[in-house]
C-alpha cells in the first residue's frame, strides 16, 4: 500500500487554548514531513468532513489525528478498513493531565513550553507510528470446520448443544457413560425453578436428552471419550475412542526440555511410549471448529477431617451419596447436615462449597421430612448461602416443622450405642448441642474435573492440560470475572460444574453463553480475527524464521499454547489460537516477531522520535510503557479528572505487558532518556491481566534489565514495573510522579548525548 | 444439651397462634426492642429457636415467657413477620395446659372444640342445683322488687345460713377451691422447673415472709400500677382496657365481699340490712361503676384485637378470645340483670341472672388453664424474677 498522509489537530476540548497549534503544526509539517491540518471540532461533522474530503479528493489513506483519547471517539474517526488512523492523545495526556500550580503558587515560568514539548512529542510518536504501520492482512484458514465439539452430556453438555444446533450449528456431542444424563440425571429431585418457588421439581435431564437426540444437527456419541485434540480453532483434529480404552492418539503428556534431555540420555522414561506424537496427523480424526468442555465435576474427598467421621463411621455420608439413597428409596428420619468442617478452628465451609451445597442441603433435608412422618433434620452450617429466588425456597425449608436450622461449630460425630451423636458448639441456642442421629451427611463440594484429569486431552506443546491450573484452584477460566467462559485455550469454552459449582439452572444459563462463545470463536476464526479479548484484531504475529535460533522463549512463555514447534525447536504457529497479546514478540531476543501495526522497530521508532534535551534537569525524559487494558484507560480518568502528571513523562501504549521487549527499554536509554517504568496489571493469584500471565512475565524480564542496566554503570532504579488497577486512576499519577521525583534525585542519564 | 426436638409441640404452637413461629431467622431485633431482654439472655430471640427446635421443657420453665405483656413491639419490628409476640402467647397457652390440673380439664379448655360442654358443665351443674333447691319458680314483680335475685334458690326457715348463700356457695366455693388447687398444683411445678433451669441453690431457701415481703409485694404493686405495661410500645392502648378491667375486678371484688358481710353476716341482726342496696350506697356506686369499667375495658381490649388481626397483625385464637367472651359475658349478664330487675322483668332476669351465675362460674372454673391463669403465672413469674436478681441466687461467700 502506498501511504498517503495527512495529520490533523484538532483544538476543541481545551487543547485549542493551552497549546500554541501552529506551532504544534510546525512540528508535524517540519520535523515529520506531513501535511498538517487544524479544525476546533475535528470529530464534529465539520472536521470529519475535512478529514473525508482529502481522503475523497487526495487519496489520503493514513491518518494521524492529535485530539483526545484514541479510547473515545472510536466510530468518528474510523474511516474504513482499508485506511490507518493514529491517534495522539493530545487531551487526556497533555492538556488535561498538565500540573497545576499549588494554591497560591505561580505557575512555572515554562509551563507552557513544557506543555508544547510533551505535544509535539506525541505528535512525533504518532506520525513515526503512521509511517512504521502497515495495513493488516487477516490470517485465513485453508480448512475451516463450523461443528462444534461438546465434550460431556450432562445438563451443561447436553444444552449447548440444543442451543449450538438452534442456532444452525453443526455440533458433535461426545459423552463417556453409556447414557446421556450427567450427574443431574442420579438426583431424586433438582431444585425449583419458578414461582413460587417453594416446590422441587422432576429433573430435566429425560426431556433433555431426548430433545437432543431427536436433533438432526446433534451427533450424539455415547460410550465415547475424545483420545487428543489436535490443531487450533477452525481446525481442531478430535481423536476418539471407545471410553476406557487406551489408543495410541491418546494426549501426550508434557515434555519439557529438561525432560527431553534426560529422555535421550535414558535417565528417564518416557512418559508417552507408545503414543504419537504430538505434532501427528491422525487421519481418522474429525475436524471440528471450538470445543465446549462440559465434563463436570467430582464429589471433593472429605475423609481429611477426621472429626467428622466420613469413612470411619458408618452411616457418615456424602450428599452426593445421600442423595443417591434418596434416589433409590426411603432415607432414614433423623439426619443431620453438616455444612462446615472447621470445628472450633476457621467457620470456612467444605472446599469447593457454594451457594449449590447449601440448597442440597435444604433439598435433602426436605427428603427427611417427606419420607418419615417424624423425620428430622438438623441442618449445622457456619454459612447458608441461597441467592435469588433461592431464598425463598430457603424459607420454605425453614418453615417446614421437621428442619431445625443452625450456625454451628461441629466438633465431633461418634457412635453412640447404634446411632451416631453429633457435638456442635457455638450455636445459636445459645448451648452447646448434641444431637442423636440415624446418619451424618457432609456438604461435599464439587471439584471441576480439570483439578484431577487433563479433560480437554489437547495435543499441544505446552501438554494436554489447561496451564497454571494451581492458580485458579482447578479451573480453567482465563478470568472468573472478566472472562468467565475462556478458558487458557482458544477455541475451548467451559461450561458447568467444570467451570463453577452451580444449579441446574444456573447450567443452563450457563451452557448458552458457552455455546454463544464457541459461535463466536468460529465467525471470527472464519473471518481472519482475534476472538478475545482483543476481538475483531486482524492482526496477528509473523515470524522472520530465517533468523530464528530455535530459544523456545515463545512457546514457552505463550500463555495460550499457540505456539507448537517441529523437532528441531522451530516455532510453528497456531494463528486462529493467537490472542494477539505479543508475549512472543516480547519474549523473542532476535526481535524476529511483530504484528502489522505494532512490532519491535515501530515502537523503538516511536521511543526514538521522542526529543531528548540535553544538560536541562527541567527536561528530563521518563518513559513509560503502558498497558493498554487498564492502565491507559485509568491514566485517562486521570486526566478527565485533572489529576496533574508530571510533564516529562511520555507514555507508550503496548498490548499487554507480555509484549515488552527489552529492546525498546535500551533503546530508551541509549536516546538519552533518563529513566523508564512499565505500568501493567496484576498478577499472581489475584491477577488482573487480560492476558493471564503477561505482566508477570514483564516483571521477571524487568528483573533482568536491572542487572543489566547495573553492570552499565546505570541505576537499576532507573526502571520499575508497578501494577496497577483499572482503579487506580486517583493513585496513578501520583506513582508516576514519585518516579520521576526518584529519576531527579537520581540526576540526568550519564551516557545522555552520547 | 442433648435435644429432642418435639414435633407436637410445635404443631400445638403453630395452631394455637404460633403458625409463624418457624420463620425467625434469629436477627435479634425483638430483643433489641423488647424491654425485657438482657445481654445474656436474648429474649425473645432465645425462646423463638427454642420453640422452632420444639425444645419445651425449656420454654415452659423459662420466667420471661411469663413476663411477657404481649405488647407486640417485637411482632411490629420483627422483619421476617415471625410474629414473636403471638408466639409467646401460644408458649403460655401450652404452659397452663401442660400446668393444669386435671389434665382432662386443661385440655378441654384449650380448645373451641371444648366449647360446648365448657359452657354446657356450670350451665347443668346450676340448673340441678335450682331443680334441688326447688326454688323453681319465677317471682312476681313485687316479689322481684324486694328481694331481686336474693331468693333464686328459695329460702328456708333456718336463719343463720340463708338458702340461696348455701346454694352458691355450693357450687362457686368448690369451683374457686378446684381452681385454687389447680393453680398451687402448676405454680408450685413451675417454680421447681424455673429454680431447676436457673440452677438456684435448693439450700438457700427464703421465709415465706420474705417472700411475701420482697418478692411478692413488689409484684402486686407493680401489677397495679401497670409500670411494665406501660413500657409497652406498639399495643400501649391495651393498657386503656387492661386498667380499667383490672381495676373493676377489683372493685367488684370488694363489693362481693361487701355484699356477703352486709346481707347475710349483718343482715341476720339487723333485717334492715338484708336486701338488694339503694342506688346510692357507695357500694352500689362502686359496683355498677365497676361493671361499666368493666364492659369498657373488655369494649378496648376486644376492638384493640379485632382490629389487629383484621389487619393481619396478630393471629386469631381461641385462647385469646375465650377470655373476652368469657368477661363480657359476665359484665353483660351481671349488668342486665341489674337492669331487668330496676325495668322489673322477672322472667327474663332471672334467666339472665342464671347466665350470670354460669358466666362466673365458668371464670373461676376455668381460672388456671385459660388466658385468665396469667394472673397467678405471671405474679409468680415477676416474683421469681425479684427472687432470681435477689441476694439469695448470688453465689455464697467465696
């Protein structure tokens, strides 16, 4: 594409009358070449206009605009995918962040330069970007399946499928038991689900299973088990077999480097003898486009608190056994149901309990009072969780004569002369209990299936499992709350109790959202885009494999396992698994991986556009890199807000904190800039990123920097990673400042001018 | 504390007003507004999971139960509509039932079904004794003016007893008398149970002169006064009827006994004496002002609760309701015979003044199961309470 430019600076909003726009005009017109156009509305129809008449009549096609916010204003100036717009944030980082004077104070006496500086320095990033960007070009399959896998035919299996092949989808649905049904289908009765909600109710599993079977887009596979999947969304080659049976097409397990060498060296066995590997092609498989994973869950094992008796006693049961009893007949009349474990210790309930565990128990206690004219049921809980209408189902149990309910420490159950004593403290009776009993039931929770098995058995390089499963207790959501159906695969959405503990009609729900997502995975694979989070992005990483040293830094650290490699340790990528969020990019030492719009030599260009004055400790130059999720939108709340941010600071938006390569920090610092911070999300067990692990991956490269920077003669200090919060918009400016404070203290960079 | 929840019991509370009970989720705003909670003891908090567990030994031991004036603040603030009030008042009922004695009786009167042959017992009982008194017999207005209701049951030549005392004494004294060892029977189980449940030290026992002296008094004087009643915050009005109802009692009580001294212990010297009483004998002021306070104490109380339940407030019950029957039949019956004998109605008096004698006699009767057992259960409870917080439940010397 031949560029065509055209900047233009828009002077509304206040810009207009903090900066002198000819001379920000000069700037562009001179230093950058470009023609350079100013309007006082530039997003009104007026400016729009100006901007598509020289697109109409000039054949402009790249478009600088120096205006507010490239986060605002999205629609107004988008002129068509086949023209670049880049945008320099002229309000939100310049006018509106400017420092104001304290009260009473004089403003300095340069204010004003200092203003114009930080202007035309990001009017330089922005036409350095312009002319460095290319046009993206979508990455499209040669062979792009629109099935969708399901794996599990339980309640959440069996309804996104319904809902998948409603919708026009063709849908595999793969369930290991002979029969669908799922775990819903051993339950004496589910929970109500409608007004007034007092009543349980037959469970929906028969008219279910059948609705799905009588589908002629469904194709139900019982007795079935997927050996591996293979390929990436679009094209995913599903090996199955009969359940129970071992194939050679089953999962590899991971084989790290490490593992690889001690395999060769007959140190070790390998742990996939007999397996293929995991880069070949089985031929029988069946291609298929996104993968619901609906494999449920697994009663937690409660046999650790021994107080309580489970395997020891007789008649000490899970509610999953209860419940099976329930099923199968008549269950004793006097019960107790002990929903936490702590004793005298914590009031925390069993693992994996929620809101489900509390309404198993008001539901089998109902059981107790149904099947025996006297039953009793002594419900000893430190937390009865019940949202939604479900309280109202909680109040009918309360108010059913037979169900005595209280918070309860449990600190023993014991045989007493063939019946079992229950010894609780802290009640609300104001008295310790004892309450003789027929049989004990213990709240077990429910364990995602991803906690114990592969499940997904993906043949990837980076194993069969989904990653960092420790750090999300067993489940495999990119991130409960933002993301609540990606897993750390694309193309593979999780639904059920594999991915929370929920009702049967919370699955429901649950399972359409799931199926909506593995649509949406397949039209935006089918269109050549990034599906999430960066969705609708054309772009994607291309390799120079010319150059490439086989490090495997990029497979290694994708925190999608898009990347697989051949046997020599060559990475092959997986576009339509890519997220785009550039981890690769930033983890590659050759910088031999970038994105149409945003690679190593676009954003060292950006840095090196920057004016760097000398010998002036009023011009000192910070950079900072920030994420583009978070952390620039709360740095632009920060200027809405007028919170001052010091004036020689400039910051670079990057994808996500995994795409910082250490390239760009010494290129900061070999252009004389005296100091630089990465501004990223969360990480750790409590992470924020949109990107799972890419802060923390920036964190540890960071740590390396600093060793670096110290045997150059250079402070560590001149550069820090700080985490932040998209709500921390009020606490950002004044991190940035403390920095730059910390950067004066320091003095000026010593290699500055060299 | 081993529980075994009973599961009659608290079908008995649902049906006998109690029907929200098990709805209390134990936020304590009733004890936050009750006047008669402590921090150790959150009532009615306490008695709420107690009756919902069904636990009643603890319940028909425990003194606040019937401290309690049903002034209904917790019912209006409870946020759950548990009713706590309605509750207690069902607890009570269980509690004179259970206290009662015969326990053929007790039960008989806690329920509308009893009914009939509650009223139907004094109603036979009276007319067998008109029938043996061979009184028989409808007076002639002049008859009536003289004497009144004084010769319902005759006379005879023997002075010093006159018939008619001898016949209601017959049937009125052994009412009172069953009622009175009814009620010693139950207290004296009561005090026990709530001694036991307190963990009072059988050895430190009062006099009954202290007792009468620091515990008992002290009740009485309060229970005149109405102190804790007026604490009362959402039905304080009750004390409008309550007041004037006890007070008519009272009244009457004394003009009953004035009555007996003039007519048959000084009236046997001096016959000028014997004979219904003139208008405006201070007695006779008493006594009809008594009976009017009466019927507009049972008036208050009556509307005061028709209205509540009407509007959903309270729940309706027999026990509640059989004791304002009970009163306004008395005061009615006793106020229309007066007014028969002044219009001099013969006939239609002396039938209303046989309901009369059934009306009472059917309060006395009833006295120790009936909501009216609150006058001997609750002045006991309040004098355990002041025995309770009296130097005789502190520990000995250490």
């Amino acid at each position: 594409m031949d560029k065509k430019y055209c900047a233009y600076l828009c002077s509304g909003c206040g810009i207009g009358d903090a900066l002198d726009m000819e001379a920000l005009a000069e700037v562009v017109t001179g230093e950058m070449s470009m023609e350079c156009k100013t309007s006082e509305y530039l997003c009104g129809a007026e400016g729009r206009a100006l901007i598509e008449k020289d697109i109409a009549d000039n054949g402009v096609n790249t478009v600088v605009i120096g205006a507010c916010s490239p986060r605002v204003m999205q629609n107004e100036f988008n002129f068509g995918e086949d023209k670049i717009t880049v945008r320099a944030n002229l309000r939100e980082q310049v006018v509106w962040s400017e420092v104001k004077p304290a009260e009473g104070a004089e403003p300095h006496a340069e204010a004003a330069a200092f203003l114009m500086e930080s202007a035309g320095d990001y009017m330089r990033m922005a036409c350095t970007r312009a002319k460095k960007t290319a046009l993206p070009e979508p990455f499209k399959l040669e062979t792009m399946s629109k099935k969708i896998l399901v794996m599990g035919g339980g309640i959440a299996g069996m309804t996104a499928a319904k809902e998948a092949a409603a919708a026009g989808y063709e849908v595999t649905l793969v369930e290991k038991e002979a029969a669908l049904g799922g775990k819903a289908a051993e339950w004496r009765k589910s929970f109500p689900t409608r007004s007034p909600w007092t009543d349980l109710e037959d469970s929906p599993v028969a008219a279910l299973a059948a609705a799905v079977q009588q589908d002629a887009r469904i194709t139900v596979k019982t007795g079935t088990e997927v050996a591996r999947i293979a390929g990436a969304p679009g094209a995913f080659r599903v090996s199955m077999k009969a359940t129970g049976t071992e194939t050679e097409w089953d999962a590899p397990a991971k084989v790290t480097t490490e593992d690889a060498d001690k395999i060769s060296k007959g140190e070790m066995e390998n742990p996939n003898k007999g397996l293929k590997n995991y880069m070949s092609v089985d031929e029988a498989a069946e291609l298929h486009g996104a993968v619901v994973l609906a494999t449920g869950w697994l009663p937690a094992d409660v046999s650790e608190y021994a107080h309580l008796g489970y395997g020891a006693i007789k008649n000490v049961v899970t509610n999953v056994e209860f419940e099976k009893m329930a099923k199968d007949g008549k269950v004793p009349a006097k019960v107790a149901f002990i929903q936490s474990p702590g004793g005298k210790e914590h009031d925390q309930d069993f693992p994996y309990c929620n809101s489900v565990t509390s309404m198993v128990a008001l539901k089998q206690a109902q059981y107790v009072c149904q099947d025996n004219e006297d039953g009793n049921a002594f419900i000893l809980y430190q937390h009865m969780r019940t949202p939604g209408s479900q309280e109202l189902y909680y109040k009918s149990a309360q108010q059913t004569d037979g169900i005595f309910m209280t918070k309860a420490s449990v600190t023993k159950v014991e045989e007493n002369g063939g019946k079992l004593r229950v010894i609780a403290e802290d009640t609300l009776l104001g008295d310790n209990l004892a309450l003789d009993v027929d049989m004990v039931v213990l709240a077990a929770g429910m364990v995602p299936v991803t906690k114990e098995e592969y499940s997904i058995n993906l043949a990837y390089r980076q194993g069969p499992a989904f990653s960092d499963l420790s750090l999300f207790d067993g489940y495999a959501d990119s991130h409960f709350i933002c993301f609540p159906y990606e897993t750390r695969r694309t193309g593979v959405y999780t639904c059920g109790g594999v991915r929370k503990a929920e009702t049967i009609e919370e699955t429901i729900d649950d399972a359409t959202g799931a199926a909506l997502k593995a649509i949406q995975c397949l039209e935006s694979t089918d269109r050549g885009v990034s599906v999430h989070p960066r969705s609708g992005d054309a772009t994607y990483p291309e390799f120079f494999m010319q150059r490439c040293t086989q490090c495997k830094r990029c497979t290694e650290e994708c925190p999608f396992g898009a990347l697989d490699d051949d046997e020599k340790g060559t990475p092959l990528p997986n576009n339509t698994r890519c997220r785009r969020c550039g981890t690769c990019m930033g983890a590659c030492p050759e910088r031999i991986i970038g994105f149409k719009d945003y690679n190593i030599d676009l954003i060292g260009s950006m840095i090196k556009s920057v004016e760097v004055p000398e010998d002036d400790d009023d011009r000192l130059r910070i950079l900072i890199f920030v994420c583009e999720n978070d952390a620039y939108p709360a740095l632009d709340m920060a200027g809405m807000r007028r919170n001052g941010i010091n004036h020689m600071i400039r910051f670079i938006p990057v994808r996500c904190l995994g795409s910082m390569n250490m390239a760009w920090i010494r290129d900061a610092l070999s252009a004389g800039m005296d100091g630089a911070m990465l501004l990223g999300c969360t990480y750790g067990d409590d992470y924020q990123c949109h990107f799972v692990k890419g802060s923390e991956i920036a964190n540890k490269r960071m740590e390396n920097i600093g060793d670096t920077l110290s045997t150059l003669g250079l402070e560590s200090e001149r550069c820090a990673a700080v985490q932040v919060a998209i709500t921390d918009y009020d606490k950002i400016p004044q991190i940035v400042n403390d920095f730059v404070d910390e950067i004066v203290e320091m003095g000026p960079n010593p290699f500055k001018g060299f | 504390m081993n529980v075994q929840p009973d599961l009659t019991f608290i079908k008995y509370l649902k049906g006998a007003g109690g029907d929200t009970l098990k709805k209390c989720y134990q936020c304590a705003t009733c004890s936050v507004k009750c006047p008669l909670s402590s921090d150790e003891k959150p009532f009615p908090r306490k008695e709420m999971i107690w009756s919902s567990w069904g636990m009643k030994e603890n319940l028909v031991a425990d003194p606040d139960v019937f401290l309690c004036h049903q002034c209904g603040d917790c019912t209006t603030y409870c946020p759950r509509g548990a009713k706590p009030g309605d509750v207690l008042g069902a607890i009570r009922a269980y509690a004179y039932t259970l206290y009662g004695w015969p326990s053929g009786l007790a039960k008989l009167a806690s329920s509308a079904k009893g009914l009939p042959v509650l009223i139907g017992i004094p109603a036979v009982v009276i007319f067998i004794f008109w029938l043996i008194s061979g009184g028989m017999h409808i007076p002639d207005k002049e008859h009536f003016a003289t004497h009144g209701y004084q010769q319902f049951f005759g006379v005879w030549e023997f002075k010093w007893y006159a018939k008619n005392i001898f016949f209601i004494v017959m049937f009125m004294v052994p009412s009172l008398g069953l009622a009175i060892f009814s009620l010693y029977m139950g207290l004296t189980r009561l005090w026990k149970q709530m001694s036991l449940n307190t963990g009072v030290n059988p050895a430190y026992r009062p006099s009954v002169t202290q007792f009468i002296g620091e515990f008992l008094w002290p009740s009485l004087v309060e229970i005149v006064k109405h102190t804790r009643f007026r604490e009362c915050g959402t039905n304080s009005d009750r004390v409008t009827g309550h007041l004037p109802l006890m007070l008519a009692f009272i009244g009457l009580f004394i003009v009953t006994c004035w009555s007996l001294l003039k007519n048959d212990i000084i009236g046997l010297f001096l016959h000028s004496w014997h004979g219904p009483m003139v208008l405006w004998d201070p007695f006779k002021i008493m006594a009809n002002v008594s009976a009017i306070a009466l019927l507009f104490g049972v008036y208050v109380l009556w509307s005061n609760r028709a209205k509540s339940e009407g509007e959903g407030k309270t729940s309706r019950t027999f026990y509640d309701w059989f004791l304002l029957w009970e009163i306004a039949a008395v005061g009615i019956t006793g106020l229309g015979s007066e007014l028969l004998r002044w219009l001099g109605v013969p006939s239609l008096g002396y039938i209303v003044y046989f309901m009369h004698l059934v009306a009472v006699m059917m309060l006395f009767l009833y006295l120790p199961y009936t909501k009216l057992a609150h006058i001997a259960y609750r002045t006991t409870a309040m004098a355990f309470e002041k025995y309770r917080e009296s130097a005789f439940m502190k520990p000995a010397v250490e």
